[in-house]
C-alpha cells in the first residue's frame, strides 16, 4: 500500500464535493504555518544568542509560558508588534513577506553591527 496516497477526511471530503476548502479554512491553515515558522525562528534565535526563555521573557516584556507559547507556533494572531518586540529583543530585522497566493515567509536577519 502506497502510503503517498492516502488523504485526510477533509480533502476527501472537498474532493467529493468537487471544490477546495473554503478562503477562510486556508487562510486560517496559512496563519498556523506562518506561526510555527516565527516559532521556530525565536527557537534557534534564542538558543544561538544563549538565552534562557526566562531572560527572552524579560526582554519581551512576556512570562515564560508566554515565550514557550511564542515558540510552539501557539502565538496567533501574529501582531505587528509581537513582530516589533521580537526584532528588538533578539537584535533581528524581522523580513515577512505576504504575497496573494498564499507563499508567505518570514525571516530574520541579524543587523550588520
């Protein structure tokens, strides 16, 4: 049995229908990824600069959960001025690019010093 080939219930079920998922599902699913992304770049950022998700806290203005939260991907909406805080409390410039057909990316990049 190919396994390549199986479908979750969602996609069987929007096949059957002859239609994709609606706007708002896909818009929501983009969000999540677009989440887990940031997290995972908070992650490694954190870890390169050697800091604890205490300190990260501290220089967020947020509670450890908060940055554990953060770095989960579990941090949604993604806001303007989480991006803001972020950029400044790990000395990143902060590059997302939100493009209609749904590729979005997020970046950081460390400043020249």
């Amino acid at each position: 049995m190919s396994h390549t080939r199986w479908k979750l219930s969602r996609e069987r079920r929007a096949a059957a229908e002859g239609g994709a998922e609606p706007p708002e599902v896909v818009a929501e699913r983009e969000q999540i990824r677009l989440a887990h992304a940031l997290g995972q770049l908070v992650h490694d950022r954190r870890v390169a600069l050697g800091l604890t998700q205490s300190a990260l806290g501290r220089r967020l203005g947020m509670s450890e959960d908060e940055v554990e939260t953060v770095e989960l991907g579990g941090m949604l909406p993604i806001t303007a001025d989480l991006l803001v805080r972020l950029a400044a409390a790990l000395d990143v410039t902060v590059d997302l690019h939100v493009v209609s057909d749904g590729h979005n990316t997020v970046v950081f990049e460390e400043r020249a010093a």
